[in-house]
C-alpha cells in the first residue's frame, strides 16, 4: 500500500463513561482530544435533570473542539439494586450468613436490603447470586417469610447501591422498563444518537423499545448480558442497530470460564450482519486507581481488537477514575497499536465464509455484494480511502466489517447518521450537503474529501452510494474508481 495507507492510525473506537470524575467540561474536552468517539451516559444513578445536562455539556464541548462525538444512553433497565450501604461501605466475608430484606431501606453487615419487592418469588434455595462486578458472590440458603438467608460464597467490600445479579431465568422483569421508556422520550427531544438497552433476552425486547428507525430515531444497542441473549444471539442482532458484549453480567451468568469464547462468538454474528460491536467491562480496571494498566489488561484490549471488536468501552476508569484522560489516552495507544498489527488479509478471508446470506432484503444483499466488490477493488487497486455516501448509514456499516486497510470517509446529509457513524470501525464521519443520488453529486464529495484535507490530489479513491431515490431502504447499487483531481 501507499504512504496515506500507512499513515491510517487508530480504526478501533473508543465509548468513554461520563461521571463524577469526567463531569467537568475541562476533563471531558481533554478526553475528547485523546480520542474518545463515543461519550456514554449511565442512566443508573442520579436525575434525569442531570443526564440532561450532562448531555448538553458534551454537545457543546464536542462542538467547541470540532469533532463528532455520539452519546449513548444507557437505560437502566430492570436490574435489582440493594439498598444504600451504612457508614460508606459493608465488607462480607466469606462462609457468612446474611439475610435479604426486599424492600428495606438500607444495607446493613447482617442484612442487605433490596430494591425489588419480587425477589424472594423468583429465586430458589441454592441460586447463586453475585454483588457489583461480580466479586461477592452469595448462595440462597433459606427463605423465611419476608426475607432469605444467604451464605457468602466470596467476600469482599460493597458499597453505594450495587447491583444484586439473579439468574435471569428467575426474574420476572420485563425490558423495557416504564421508567427505561420515560427517561428515552426525554433524550429523543434532545436527540439523542444511540441507546442502550438493558436485560435484553430477545429480539422482542429490542422492538419493544418502540422509537422510529435509525437514523430518524436513535441506533438502539442492544446488551448482550443473559443467558437468554446467548440463546436468541442471531435475531437479537438482527433486530438492533449495534451490540455491546457486556462481559460483567455475561461472566457473572455463564462463567467468567465462558466469556472469550463467548466474546468471539458474538463479535463475529455482529460482522456477518453488518452491526457495529463494542466490547465491554473492566477493560483497564486497574486504572481506576492506577497510572498505567497491567499486562493483562493490556493484552485483552488488544485481543479485542484482533476479534474484531468495532468500539471498546471505558466505565468506572473514566467515571470515577483517578485520571479518565489518561485512561482515554492509553486505551487510545494500546487500540492503535493493535490496529497496526491486525490481520487485515486473513479477516477478509474469514469474512467470506461468516457472512450471511441473509442480510434482510434483495437491496441488503445488493448492498452486501457491492461493499464486497468494492472492498476487493480497493484493495487491488491500493486505493487511499474509501468514500461511502450513506443516508442511514448501512452502506458506511456494510463497507467497514470488511476492515480495508484504507480509511472509510462517511458521508451522509443527516447529521444524526453523521454521529452514529462515530461508532463503526475505521470510519470518519462527515457531513454531506445532500444524498450523492448523481455523478455529479459524488465528485463534489471527492473534492470536499480532497479540501477537508483526507485525500490528496491524484490519490484513487473508491465511491459508493445509492443511485436510486434518497430512501432509507435503497440499495448501495454504484461503485466507482476515481483518481483525485
């Protein structure tokens, strides 16, 4: 390849968690300029007033720097909580017994009070049950009236109000919550790029969420968190706009044993059907107190990467972290570094066989052979970039699960479509004036491409849009090689 391949730095994205540590608009510009593409918004903790705000103030710090940064919410969906922790923090230990107390307001070291005033009707006597990330781990001894006793399997310090994970089979929570569906219609009229959808176990969850299509409505992420979800993988990516592998509740349900595997599996379901992918959960977790990340930690991310991961994600690291920037900036470095080490040639190879012949529709798999072509022609012709023009997107998500070696341009008139971008592989998101529906059209986004400074005079460039009327369901019908003029 040419000098402008080589000069491709980071393709991976990056979601970074807005928090307590990141709130203020100095610390989310810093993380922005040290690569964050996403900002999410957990939905978990605190006012909906204060999301909103929140979500206003990385708008307009995003515009202060210049770039496109999405917002994802994260709905928090049905999750059972404990009641708040006494005294800042209760440490179990392990072979201890405790009760559980639905209902009760506060979380003491001999009873943990819980939030859902279900819960001693949907567990049974040895269910194991796991608290926050997955450390505390509890085993149902007995129920008795209006509370159970639990033996604590691993100990360890608990504080706040976290998470109590159940078997998902055992609850009866729907997802959806009325409370998940309140809190969306407030970020719709904010509009809002993508959300995040919690405790999912089928596609009907997912269309339950009831918003327009993308790019009318948001890109609905749906969590890949349940054994359920495992289960009905397929027609839950089908359903979705984009998958997040939650690996803390996955771990905590199936075994932290089953979680790379698991990972692999899901990542490549997501490419063979075009959805973008973040991989989630304790991905630097040490550097939430920490300068620099272990080992460990490291490899994983880059793993990440090699499993084709579209986006990784930061949580606590830059929410309540000790330096989010930092943690932004490393997880910038470490997903470069894969990037340049990918297989870019073997993952084509493999995409062959794991892409599935049923996209959807006859303009879907129009699409699908078209990015296909298109990749292999720019390829073969060591083309800069690829410029995809794209109303909704499909055509710039089509093109990226392929990996080219060269940088995708994204353009598109809508500039929700424009955010969403931000979140698949590889991809600059740009702003088109109109649906490129013409020659004409598409060579004066060449040019724009050339004066934006992303290509070059006389570099070849490979185009691809619709040619048909600007519908959301058109299919990418025109490819074209072209030298910069």
């Amino acid at each position: 390849m040419g000098s402008s391949v080589r000069s491709v730095s980071r393709r991976t994205k990056i979601v970074a968690t807005l928090g307590p540590a990141s709130d203020d608009p100095a610390v989310l510009r810093h993380m922005i300029e040290a690569g964050a593409d996403v900002i999410r918004l957990g939905l978990a903790h605190g006012t909906l007033s204060d999301a909103v705000e929140r979500y206003r103030r990385v708008r307009a710090t995003a515009a202060e720097v210049g770039r496109t940064v999405g917002v994802l919410i994260d709905l928090p969906g049905p999750k059972v909580r404990l009641a708040p922790c006494v005294d800042g923090g209760i440490e179990l230990h392990v072979g201890q017994t405790i009760e559980l107390r639905p209902g009760a307001e506060e979380s003491g070291p001999h009873a943990l009070g819980v939030d859902y005033p279900e819960l001693l009707r949907d567990v049974q006597v040895g269910d194991t049950m796991a608290i926050g990330d997955g450390t505390v781990r509890l085993r149902l001894a007995a129920v008795d009236g209006d509370r159970a006793k639990a033996e604590v399997l691993n100990g360890g310090a608990i504080v706040g109000r976290p998470g109590l994970h159940v078997p998902s089979d055992r609850l009866q929570l729907a997802t959806p919550t009325a409370e998940d569906l309140y809190m969306l219609d407030a970020f719709i009229e904010e509009g809002v790029d993508m959300v995040a959808l919690s405790f999912v176990r089928s596609a009907h969850d997912v269309r339950r969420v009831g918003t327009e299509p993308f790019p009318r409505g948001p890109l609905v992420v749906a969590k890949i968190e349940t054994r359920a979800a495992v289960e009905n993988l397929h027609g839950i990516v089908e359903a979705s706009g984009a998958i997040m592998v939650a690996r803390g509740d996955l771990g905590t349900e199936l075994g932290i044993e089953e979680v790379p595997h698991l990972q692999k599996r899901i990542i490549e379901e997501c490419i063979s059907l075009g959805r973008p992918v973040i991989t989630a959960t304790q991905m630097l977790e040490s550097m939430i107190s920490a300068a620099t990340p272990t080992r460990a930690e490291v490899s994983d991310v880059a793993n990440a990467v090699f499993d084709g991961s579209s986006a990784l994600m930061l949580s606590a690291e830059t929410a309540i972290g000790a330096d989010p920037v930092c943690a932004v900036a490393t997880m910038a470095r470490i997903a470069e570094r894969a990037d340049a080490e990918f297989d870019y040639d073997g993952w084509a190879r493999r995409l062959r066989h794991v892409r599935s012949s049923a996209m959807g529709d006859g303009a879907a798999q129009l699409t699908d052979a078209m990015t296909a072509a298109a990749w292999q022609a720019a390829t073969d012709m060591g083309a800069s970039a690829i410029i995809a023009i794209s109303e909704s997107g499909f055509t710039v998500r089509s093109i990226a699960r392929f990996r080219p070696q060269m940088p995708i341009l994204g353009f598109s008139p809508n500039p929700r479509t424009v955010a969403q971008l931000s979140l698949s592989w590889g991809t600059t998101p740009l702003q088109g004036e109109s649906i490129a529906d013409s020659l004409e059209m598409m060579n004066r986004l060449v040019v724009t491409a050339r004066e934006q400074g992303h290509i070059r005079s006389g570099d070849v460039v490979a185009v691809l849009a619709g040619a048909g009327a600007g519908t959301r369901a058109r299919a990418t019908d025109l490819l074209r090689l072209v030298r910069v003029p």
